[in-house]
C-alpha cells in the first residue's frame, strides 16, 4: 500500500465490530489521523502491520487467537517499527506493566469519552513531531521530550484514580456481560446474562447492579405473564449518556 506522508496511519486491533467503528469514528475525528487497517484478532493484526507499515496501533487486550499482550511481544520482537497505545477493558496491574514495559505509549482504560483519546492522539502527534529530527539533537532537545513524559506522569499521578471495580467483581466477567448484553436487541434478564456467560445468577445480579449504578446499562421491569416483575437490562445508547454519538461499550466506549 502507498505510504500517506500527510496522515498518521493507524491500524486498529479490536475484535467487537461495533467498537472498531466506534474507535474508527474516534480516531479519524482527530486532525491528521487515518485508519489504514482493521483486525479482528492479534493474529491477523500482525500481518496488517507487516502489509501496511502503520505509524501506529491501537490494541485491545481480550481478542481471540491472539490477544493483546501476546500481540505486542511478538511485533517488538520481530522489530517492527510502529508505536502502539493500548484501549482496552483490561485493568490489572500485570496486564498494564507488561504492555507498558513492551513499550505502550498509553494505556487507556474502557470506559473512556472521546476527549481522552483525542488527548491520547494529540500528545502522540506532537511526539512524532519531536522526534522527526535531522541529524544531532541537543541536550534541550532531548529533555524537552522526555520531560513531558514526566510531567504528565506527575499529572496522573496528581488526578484521582480511577474507580476500580468493587471486591469479587473482575474485568473480564464485566466484559462478557456487557458483550452479551451489547448483542441482545431485547433486554436481558439476569437469568439470561447468567446462563450466556455461564455464571450463577447472584453473581449476575451483583455485575448488573453495579453496571446499572455506574449508568453502563439501564433497567427496565417486564409486567408481562404472571408472578412478580422481572428485571431486565439493556445498554445505555451515547444519546442518553450523553457520549459523542455512536456505539460506546460500557455506556461511554
């Protein structure tokens, strides 16, 4: 494929079709960005990023036959050389260490709002612009760079941390919940959501109370047939959560 001097290319690796359009959508309403490419699975990402030499990939971490970390290992190993940030439902400690040790240049944590990965892009923007350099670099040149890694590090650090997800609930449960639920054009009870992901029905209910508080998914009582109202759940659009339009897992993307 011709190179595009004009743009940074990015590929996506996100295997919902629904959240690659949305980080499509996302990525190319930011001046100079254009999506190149779209994989399903690390697998065929790495042979995207070998056809099409992008400039950068956005990675998720749970993707089938090959997924994030794995991904990433293998495209430092075979020494390609494209810049990588990670969005992805992931949260642990072990996951963002390893990725960011395989030389993530962000790690952005779903549920996320555009201004987020707008702000991602632009800093990676001006990155490339930095180190777009002819020759030698001088020591301010140089700490220019690497202080602003550190200044935003300082900055992280400064902002409240993110809401973590309360004792006994994980991650990649939550992710299969709002998958099941995200698939579903009628609203799920957590009987359904319970036998789909192959859980209990309490640990069902405790996902879906806390998606309901966090506003991810929205409840509403089925009245129909007889015996007691049934609660269902069914995904909170963008127009209601107030996003930026289209698809957003987990209520915001």
């Amino acid at each position: 494929m011709e190179k595009d001097n004009d743009h940074i290319r990015v590929l996506i690796m996100e295997d919902d079709p629904m959240v690659q359009e949305i980080n499509k959508q996302f990525i190319e309403r930011v001046p100079g960005f254009v999506v190149v490419g779209i994989a399903a699975n690390g697998a065929d990402g790495l042979k995207l990023v070998k056809e099409l030499t992008p400039d950068l990939v956005i990675i998720d971490i749970f993707m089938p036959i090959q997924d994030g970390v794995k991904a990433l290992m293998e495209l430092r190993a075979a020494k390609h050389a494209v810049d990588v940030i990670v969005v992805t439902a992931a949260k642990d400690k072990t996951t963002i260490q390893s990725m960011l040790r395989n030389g993530a240049m962000d790690y952005i944590i779903k549920p996320f709002q555009f201004e987020r990965i707008k702000q991602s892009l632009e800093n990676y923007r001006e990155f490339r612009r930095r180190i777009d350099w002819e020759g030698t670099a001088s020591q301010d040149e140089v700490d220019q760079l690497l202080f602003r890694k550190s200044r935003e590090k300082e900055q992280a650090d400064a902002t409240p941390a993110r809401e973590v997800l309360p004792k006994g609930l994980h991650a990649v449960t939550m992710e299969q919940i709002m998958r099941q639920i995200e698939k579903e054009s009628q609203p799920l009870s957590a009987d359904d959501v319970a036998e789909r992901v192959g859980i209990a029905r309490v640990t069902a209910r405790r996902y879906l109370d806390y998606l309901e508080k966090s506003g991810s998914v929205r409840m509403d009582v089925s009245y129909g047939g007889v015996g007691r109202p049934t609660n269902r759940y069914v995904r909170v659009t963008p127009q209601e959560a107030g996003g930026t339009g289209g698809k957003e897992r987990h209520g915001r993307l």
